[in-house]
C-alpha cells in the first residue's frame, strides 16, 4: 500500500512533466476559472443546494491545481517523449473507471438490498432508494462505464491512426472534466438535486459542463484523425465517434430545461407530458444505443481481435451492422410507451425498428464471434479472451430479448415489472462489464509495459463470479417480472383480478434477496478485478523487449483496413 | 455500396456528416410532428396548473426519486383500467415538466390517488408505510415531517414554468408564496386568496395535521391528492376500448 501510493505521487509529478510549459499555464488557468466559477456558484446559490455544488466545484479545481502545482517546475520535456504514444490519461481513466464500478456495483447491491430490507434506509434522506438509485445507476453507465470509454477510446485512437493525440492538455481536460460531472451528478443525488429523467439526473449547470467536455472530446477525436498515418479510419473509431457525435445531440436535447433562477440548481424541464415523454425515451433508449453499445462495440472491435490474433471475420457486415445502429437504434425509444397516452402511430414505428433492429446487433454479435474462429483453444485457455466471447454472446441475448419485449403484446406483460430491470442487467453485467472488464485486462499490461498481469488465476475466478452473478441476477429478475406481470392480470372465476397489488409485491421477496446475492457475486469479482490490475501495476516493471515498437509512425504506411491496428 | 463506403471512411468529416443524418432522421419524423399535430393532445378546457404548494409537493416527489417506483400512467390495458382507474390521457400531464410517468411499478401506479385515502393516511403511510401495510417496501419518509417547507422562492419557480409554457397568471406568481401558506392552513387569511386564484375545489387542508408549521409533509400530500384530478376529463369522455 505504502508503494502504492508512492506511485500515486510520483505518477502525479510525473504525468504534470510531460505537460508543456505552455500546457501547464493554460491548466492553471483552466483551474483557476473553475475554482471561480465554484465559488461564483457558492455565493450565487447561498441558501440553495447550488451552494453546496459550488464548494464542491471549488474544492475539487483545488485538488487538482495541487497535483499540478506539485509538478509545475518540472523540465520541459524530451523531444523523444513526443515521438511517443501519450497514455498517461488512458492510465488514469483506467483506475478511475475502476474506482467507479466498486462504488457504482456496491450502491447498486445496496439498493438491491433496500428492496428486500426497506428499514435499511435508518432515517437518514439519502440513503433512501429514490435518492441512491440514481447513484448507482449513474455510477456503473456514467463513472464505470464512461471513464472505461474515454480510457480505452484514447488508445484505440492513436493506435489505429498510428498517430499521437494531438496535444497533452485537452485529453486530461476531458478525462478531469468528466469525472467532475460524475461527483456533481453523485453527490447531487445524495442531496436530492435531480432532474428526474432516467439517465439525465444531473441538473442544468452539471448539464452545461458536460456540453463542454464533450466538445473538446469532439475535437481531440477530429484533430487526431487528421493526424493519421492510415489512410482508412478503422471500425472501431466509427463507434466511438457515433457515441460522441449522438450522444451530444441526446444530451443537448433532453436536457432543454429553464432554470428556476443562476442562483438555483432546480430547472424545469422545457418540454411537458407526452411530448417530453417521447424525448426523454428518445434519449434513454439511445443512451443505452450510443452510450451502452455503440462505444462499447467501439472497444470489442479493438481488443477483442487484437487479443484473438485474428483480423475481424467481416469487412462488409462490420458496415452493415454499423449504420443498421446508427440509423434503426434512433427509431426504437417510443417502445417504452407502448399503450400510454403516446400517439399509437410512434408506438407502432417504434416497435418495427425494434424489431429489425435485431439484424445488425446480432451482424455485430455474429462478427464478434466468427472472428474467434481458429482462436477457441485460446478462448478456453485464456480467461480474459473468455470475457469478450461472453460479452458477445450476451450482447445477442440480450439485444434478442429487447426487440422481443418491444412487440407491443409482450409489452403489455414485461413493462413496469423486474422483466425489464433483469433485461437491463443481461446487456449492463453481461455485455457492458464484461467487454470492459476483458478490454481492461488486456489493456493494462501493454500501459504499464508489463509481461503479464499479476494473476492469472484472479482473471479466472473473477469470470466464474461474473458469470454466475449475473445469470443469478438475470434469472430471479425473469422470475420475478414473468410472475408479477402475470399475477397483475389473473382475474378469478368471477371476473374480478384475483391479486391486489400487494399480494404480488409479496411473491418478488425470495426473488429480490436472490438478485442481491447475484449482485453481491458481481461486485466480489469486480473488486479482485481492481485488486488484481492494482498488484500488476505497483510490481515493479521489468523491461518489456515488445514496447518498444509500439510507437507512432512518421512515413505513411499502407495497412490492410479489415483488421485492427497496431 | 461497398465501394462508396471504402471512400467514406477515408474522410473524416464526411464520416462524421453522415453519422449525425443518419441518427438525426428518427427521433425527427417520431418527436416534431408530436408538437405540430393537434389530436395528439386532447382538450380540457377545465384544467387547472399546479397551485405553488401542489408544485413544491411535486418537486419533493423529483427530489426523493418517487418516479422510481411509481408510475403516473395507467395504460390502455383491461386489467389497469380495472385496477386503477380510467387509462391516462395525454393533457392530463400538460402541466407536467417534467412527466413523471414512470417505468418501473415496484409500487402500485399513483396516476388516480387524489382523493383516494384521507389526509390523515398519507401522513401515517409516509411516516412508516410498514404502519399501515407490513408487507410493503417503500422507505419511511419522516424527514418530511421534521423539514420545514421553503416557500419564499415559489414565486421564482411558478415564473420559470410560465417561461416553459404553463398559463400562470401575474396574480399567481405574486401571490405564490402566501397562498403555498394559506392552502395548508384554512383558517388563515391567506386561505381565500388559494380558491380564488385556483377554484373553489381547490383542497385547503391542515395536511399534515399541524397548523403552527409548514412542512415537506404538507406539500407531499397536497400533491399526491392532486394527482389526477387536475382534470376529469378522463371520467366523462368515453373511453376507447381497452386490450
């Protein structure tokens, strides 16, 4: 531990000397303007929760200006060091998407808990379900999920352009960035500071800051590309900018709102009813398509062939697959609102893309696993390998299951029950985790520019808890929802409904303290994930002969754009 | 096809172009003409806005994530219908920014509760639901009970709803923070200007059964006793036949 954070501090001092001078200027003022802007909220918002926000702000600039400080007088860097790949922020967004999925998966066993245990709450506000469910929720997509994407998005970028990033400040400006919208968005929260829709909690001004983030996201992505040494910009980068480019369009709006005043963090929502209704699952839907799907395939589409030794299997499906989401995934929000006061004419559209949108998922499922083709013995010997196969096969149970219960019939059973929330599970655990947590582990050795990870054997056991936590989740929650949406409509010989609604809350105990323990196996295997990649960092690193020719290349060079760069 | 592709992915920006047409198209042809096609929302020409204590109720709904276990949106279903009431229109969330219909039903759907139970219930279930229905998991909510209600600024949040579209009137926004008083305390005087502004069936009640105090309470079970009788329009016009 005491090593560990003597890496901490030294990669601090050393991650500030690859700046520039003129990139650590620009940082202190960049952190200086947000300190400002913390306090400016402090004094605006006095007397309203957007104080709170305000110090929060203020408080987290100086935390990181301090680490800046400590390496501010650090030499200019080495020519050399330009000529190189820049992954100190693919590093620090690799620990920080796993920080986050401890604490996301750990408050999502706790509300898991709250459901079968209500007295749990012990008075206080916001340990209460409505106030840390959202926590977990934006914990595991926003924290987890979204550090793993920026991390690994970086990589894959400059590896596959054969380019470096284009400068050293705006990845970390948007990695830092990032990361202070989760702790507004979490401890907002905490304080009862929401918008109320699914996925888009965060109030208005952690909204703004975030359109900024996006922005320079945007533009590292663009300014790298010119940069490119490949004449082709390969499929993995198609995702991860249709997640970039979409999810700006949904977050911007989604979140049309008019604050009550500067000085307060509640907004009303521009939009009312049924027309805010649409968009809001016009967004939700498509969270889960750009955010939970499209940057993640972005990895699978890297890694994944990367780690088989095997180019991907389709050139021509990779295409269909890719535009089939991008343009079908934008249709199928409305099947959220089958049978509400929504106009039948979107649920009926809604429901057909949902259902031919099973065409390119399963393309991209199908091509993820026809690429392992020649690799299964390694699939069987190599569990991080194992990982990506089983993400892939989730991503088409799952992708299967969603257009199935958008058919308006099977909607009126599966909506408003656990169905829905165990649907959720299979993509987020089995699909979402999984690439992730496979990706990471074949990443982090080649960052720290180490042999291998510190255990094998950890990689293994953290599988086996994987999969077992989320089949037990999965299955109480199929249990559950099946049995709950069929109990609501059972009418008894007299034709009145057999069941009042508290007989059928009933019947979901066994299955809630089931999907607790799942949840609980899910979570184990993520925290000896963090332990595991913590014990491969903080060894001491050998020299590894094979990173020294993973570096940007100057001359172009032709390469074969069916397979996955460098 | 596949040839024009070969060229596209060369080019970054046409990449990019081609993403943002291509998702755009979508939520386009399903959300716009939501605005523009005028049966999509029914009229109710009896519809009343949310009174400033109903509205602070409403945001303590937001703020506690009730929307996550309760619905606010019985669907065209025979089995709802019977369970819960006439099935949801679209006007009767006109008022609503946000909506709050919900996804998920770990508790029952709350879009007809208005004036189901006593006042007196609601305080009793949200103090400790387990008092009045042991099986139920719904977290206790006494903190409502303890926080005084903050209504100096419901005058700035009627403001910002008119700004987003809902009718109220100069009156109102001037008004808002006396008659958030006077609606839970009928003996006041502020009491007379709430059925003026409102409707003479606007509820003014001792909510939380204390006069001395203003609580979280108060405005919790005035909004919950509100919920689905801004409106009847949903009782008197016919009902289509339901699946």
């Amino acid at each position: 531990m005491i090593q560990g954070t003597w890496i901490i501090q030294r990669g601090g001092v050393g991650m500030v000397a690859l700046l520039t001078a003129l990139e650590r200027t620009y940082a202190a003022i960049i952190l200086v303007f947000v300190i400002c802007v913390g306090v400016a909220m402090a004094v605006a918002g006095r007397g309203d929760l957007m104080a709170a926000h305000g110090w929060i702000v203020a408080l987290f600039g100086m935390v990181v200006m301090a680490v800046l400080l400590r390496g501010i007088d650090a030499p200019e860097p080495w020519e050399e060091r330009f000529r190189e790949y820049y992954d100190d922020p693919t590093k620090v967004g690799i620990i920080l998407a796993l920080i986050w999925g401890v604490i996301g998966m750990f408050v999502g066993v706790w509300v898991a808990a709250l459901l079968a245990w209500p007295d749990l709450t012990f008075d206080a506000a916001w340990a209460s379900f409505g106030r840390l469910r959202p926590v977990h929720t934006s914990g595991v997509i926003f924290g987890f999920g979204g550090n793993a994407l920026i991390a690994t998005s970086f990589h894959v970028l400059q590896r596959t352009t054969r380019a470096r990033l284009p400068d050293q400040l705006s990845p970390w400006f948007v990695l830092i960035g990032y990361n202070l919208f989760c702790v507004l968005a979490a401890t907002g929260y905490l304080m009862g500071l929401t918008q109320s829709k699914e996925y888009a909690e965060p109030e208005w001004y952690a909204d703004l800051w975030l359109v900024i983030v996006w922005v320079v996201y945007f533009l590292i992505y663009i300014r790298t590309l010119a940069r490119r040494r490949e004449p082709h910009i390969y499929v993995a980068n198609w995702y991860y900018m249709a997640f970039i480019l979409v999810v700006a369009i949904l977050h911007i709006v989604n979140n049309l709102a008019v604050p009550v005043s500067i000085g307060h963090a509640k907004s009303y929502s521009l939009f009312s009813g049924v027309q805010d209704a649409m968009t809001q699952w016009w967004y939700g839907h498509n969270a889960v398509a750009f955010f939970l799907t499209a940057g993640f395939l972005g990895m699978l589409y890297y890694y994944l062939p990367k780690r088989a030794g095997r180019p991907i299997y389709s050139y021509r499906m990779s295409i269909i697959s890719f535009w089939g989401i991008t343009f079908m995934y934008m249709w199928a929000g409305s099947h959220h609102l089958h049978y509400t006061a929504l106009p039948h004419w979107v649920q009926t559209l809604g429901m057909v893309f949902s259902l031919v949108l099973l065409v390119p998922s399963w393309a991209s499922a199908g091509n993820a696993l026809l690429t392992l083709n020649g690799a299964w013995h390694k699939v069987r010997d190599d569990a991080v390998l194992r990982f990506m196969m089983l993400a892939a096969i989730f991503y088409g149970i799952a992708t299967f299951e969603g257009s199935f219960m958008a058919i308006r019939a099977v909607n009126s059973l599966s909506h408003y029950t656990d169905w829905t929330v165990g649907h959720v599970h299979a993509g987020a655990l089995g699909w979402v985790a999984m690439i992730t947590f496979g990706s990471l582990y074949a990443l982090v050795p080649w960052m720290w520019k180490r042999p291998a990870l510190y255990s094998a054997r950890l990689v293994e056991l953290h599988f086996w808890l994987a999969l077992a936590g989320t089949v037990v989740y999965v299955f109480a929650m199929w249990n559950s929802g099946i049995t709950q949406g069929l109990m609501w409509r059972t009418y008894d010989q007299n034709g009145t409904l057999a069941y009042s609604f508290i007989d059928t809350l009933v019947a979901m105990h066994p299955y809630y303290i089931a999907r607790t323990v799942g949840g609980l196996l899910f979570l184990a295997g993520a925290v000896v994930a963090f332990y595991n990649i913590w014990m491969t960092i903080s060894r001491p690193a050998p020299v590894d002969e094979g990173a020294a020719a993973d570096l940007p290349v100057e001359p172009p060079a032709p390469r074969a754009w069916a397979q996955a760069g460098e | 096809m596949f040839n024009f592709h070969y060229r596209l992915e060369r080019n970054a920006m046409g990449l990019v172009l081609a993403i943002v047409v291509v998702a755009s198209i979508g939520g386009l042809i399903e959300i716009a003409p939501l605005f523009t096609i005028d049966e999509t929302v029914e009229d109710a020409p009896d519809m009343r806005v949310y009174t400033p204590l109903e509205l602070a109720g409403r945001n303590i709904y937001i703020r506690e994530g009730c929307y996550a276990c309760h619905s606010q949106m019985i669907r065209t279903l025979r089995d709802e219908v019977e369970r819960y009431g006439p099935y949801s229109l679209a006007v009767e969330s006109k008022y609503d920014h946000p909506m709050l219909w919900g996804s998920k039903r770990t508790g029952p759907d709350i879009a007809r509760l208005g004036g189901k139970y006593s006042n007196e219930w609601h305080v009793a279930h949200l103090y400790n639901p387990r008092d009045l229905v042991p099986e139920s998991k719904m977290p206790a909510y006494r903190w409502l009970m303890r926080n005084s209600l903050k209504i100096g600024d419901l005058g700035e949040h009627l403001a910002a709803m008119r700004a987003v579209g809902v009718p109220y009137t100069d009156e109102m926004i001037a008004n808002a923070t006396a008659d958030a008083y006077g609606q839970a305390n009928p003996d006041s005087t502020q009491a007379a200007g709430v059925t003026a502004r409102y409707g003479e069936a606007t509820n003014v009640s001792l909510f939380d059964g204390k006069p001395e105090t203003l609580t979280e309470m108060d405005a919790i079970v005035a909004y919950l006793q509100i919920l689905g009788r801004l409106t009847d329009v949903a009782h008197k016009t016919e009902q289509a036949s339901v699946e």
